[in-house]
C-alpha cells in the first residue's frame, strides 16, 4: 500500500468517526477484499469467510469512533477480522467434534495445461493444505505487502515471532511443494 492508499484510508476513517457513512462505505469497498481473503484463509471457507466479514464490519463501524489513531486502522481491522475468525472456527469445531474432516479441498486445476498453470495449482494446493495461520501470515506478507512490523501489530505478537511463523510456515509450504513433486 503506498503512502497516497495510506493517508486515504486516515482521512476516510477520521470522516468515519464523525458520522460520515459515505467515507465507512468507501472504506469498506476499499478494504472489503482484503479482509475478505483473510477470513477465507483462516476459516478455509469461501462462505464462512463472508460471514466473518460481515461480523467483523458489524464491529468496525460500531467501534471506529474509539480508534485513537488512524493510521492504525489496517492492523486494527485485521485484528477485528482474525478474532472473528477464530471465534467462527471454535464454533464450528464444538458444532463437529465428532467431525475430524475440517475443510473441504478446493476444487485443483484442470489436468493438462501448461507447466506454469501447473505450478501455479500446486502452490495454490499446496497453500490450502498449509494450516490457517500460516496462509494468513504468508498472505499478509506476499499477498498484502505488509512489513513485519505491521503484521506484529495487526497480530499482536513481537516481530522476532513474526520472522519465525514466516520462516516455518515458507519451510511446510516448500516440503508440500516437494511431496506433491515426488509424487
């Protein structure tokens, strides 16, 4: 995100926090894909992710008055949204215990194909099968762009354990990489 998105999205929220429901709607379309995708990594489920989505809005906009600094707001709501998402995986897991089948696997690429179309729906795979939150730091690192300092803060966690999540999470997503290509 470069420093224009970034002073944007202040100004949209300081607009936000004095009533303006044109500037929460605007910040909304504008943040509504990213929180969207770490909903659905976390959850492992396009629908669930939705309704993560629409909670974690519900609370943002209820909430947004008392957010001290702006400039915060990413991390903020990513944490709003990673909260609402552990909360909708605890439920899901009470409602089947019985059920160890968590997810379902996303639908894999059509055989044939290219090589790097491949490539691409064995990573793709091979991230699917990482663990939730090791696809939502690898997201917030190479999908969004975010320093590890911003994912410390959006986490809530120090940056040495940032640096080491990224380090194990890119080491199982390289072994999966490696299984799939023996096979």
């Amino acid at each position: 995100m470069n420093q224009n998105e970034r002073l944007n999205d202040e100004l949209l929220v300081i607009r936000a926090q004095e009533g303006v429901l044109a500037a929460l709607s605007e910040l909304v379309d504008r943040w509504q894909d990213r929180l969207w995708r770490l909903a659905w990594r976390l959850t492992d489920d396009e629908q669930a992710a939705w309704d993560v989505l629409q909670e974690a809005w519900i609370v943002i906009s209820r909430r947004i008055g008392r957010l001290d600094d702006p400039a915060a707001f990413p991390a903020w709501a990513y944490r709003i949204t990673s909260n609402k998402s552990r909360d909708w995986i605890r439920r899901r897991r009470r409602m089947r215990r019985a059920d160890e089948a968590y997810g379902q696997r996303r639908p894999e690429a059509e055989n044939g194909g290219n090589h790097a179309d491949r490539q691409y729906a064995d990573l793709r795979q091979a991230l699917a099968d990482l663990p939730g939150r090791d696809r939502a730091i690898l997201s917030f690192r190479y999908e969004d762009g975010f320093s590890t300092a911003e994912i410390a803060d959006i986490l809530g966690i120090p940056c040495g354990t940032v640096k080491s999540r990224l380090h194990h999470a890119r080491q199982r997503l390289r072994r999966f990489l490696e299984e799939d290509g023996d096979e």
